[in-house]
C-alpha cells in the first residue's frame, strides 16, 4: 500500500491525492479514485485521440476506448516499475487507440454501420425488371455484383434470395453452413462499400 494507514483520509480528499495513490485504490476497486482519474486524464486523452481516426468511428469513440485504455492502466499499474502512472497511463490509452485502427483495418471487424442487413430487404415489392427502367437497373445492379463478388458469394445470394436457409444453400452447394454464412457476411460487407451512383 502506497499510502499506509491515510485510507480513510484518502477517500475524503481524492484531489488531494497522486496518481500512483489514486490508482492504487482504483485496482483494489475504488470507484470514486477511478472517478478523478478520468477528470485528471480525459483532456489528455481526448487530445490523443484527436490523432486517430477510422471508418464507422466517431471522435468521442476513440476518446471512449482510450479511457478503457486508462482503466486498463489504474488496474495494472505496478508503482515499483521504472515508469509513472501519467506515462504508464498515457501509453496504455494511446495502444488502445492503435489496436483500435488494427482491428478495423484487419477487416476482422466491420462496423454495424457498414453492414447491409440482407434480411431487411422487401421481398414483397413489384418486380423491378417489369418496367424498362427498371429491368436496366437491375442488370447494372447485378453487374455491379458480379464484378465485386466471387462466384461462390453470387451463388450464396441468390440462394438466400430466393428463400432459402442456411441448411438449405449449405446442402444444394456442398458445403458447410458456417461457409455460408461467411459468404452472407462477405456480401455484407462488400455491399455495403458499393457505390449505386
């Protein structure tokens, strides 16, 4: 314990207090020493964030993810290391932020906000290729998709439109449902990067 016996004390008057000893409080699960963490660091993380940016994230997303980096921080702070808490803390929140970047740019996370719900669609609606105008749409749509999805992601479409389950496609196409259901989310994901204009 970095601040002996002053625990009652300490709790009265957190302003008072350094970071070491705020954080020390916070990993044995002080919620108010964690409280004046976050008055004393969002400014500085904010800034931080300020340098980062990513598809589908908003500034006040990174300045979220950076404070999960600060907890991250007060939760493993170990004051016998060769660093102070506002490095340790400042480094923590900013590797947050680069995972962050990683992530979206592995491809391995897409944002909700990117992803085109197949469900959603109205089958219910008229056939657009009943009139001329739209029976050209619709085969530049379809052209627009066969340029940007393999066959197979073709077949798995068109499948799923037309009703059909998971189980279903898996079984008329010879494979796995869980390779059909990687198709549907690379459909998603292309479909929701294409440009209709």
């Amino acid at each position: 314990m970095l601040w002996g016996g002053k625990v009652s004390n300490a709790k009265d008057s957190y302003r008072a207090l350094s970071d070491d000893v705020l954080a020390e409080l916070s990993k044995e699960g002080d919620e108010q020493a964690f409280s004046e963490l976050v008055l004393r660091y969002f400014g500085r993380i904010s800034y931080i964030a300020r340098k980062y940016s990513a598809r589908g994230y908003e500034h006040t997303d990174f300045e979220q993810e950076g404070l999960i980096g600060l907890y991250d921080a007060a939760r493993t702070y170990d004051p016998a290391g060769a660093r102070s808490f506002y490095s340790y803390a400042l480094l923590c929140a900013e590797r947050r932020l680069i995972s962050v970047i990683r992530k979206q740019n592995s491809n391995k996370t897409v944002p909700s906000s990117l992803l085109v719900g197949l469900d959603a669609l109205d089958f219910d609606t008229p056939d657009p290729s009943s009139s001329p105008d739209g029976a050209v749409m619709l085969r530049a749509t379809f052209d627009q998709l066969s340029r940007i999805l393999s066959k197979r992601e073709l077949q798995v479409l068109k499948l799923y439109c037309q009703g059909q389950s998971y189980a279903q496609i898996a079984e008329m196409l010879g494979c796995s449902q869980k390779s059909v259901d990687n198709a549907l989310q690379r459909v998603r994901r292309k479909c929701g990067n294409l440009d209709m204009s």
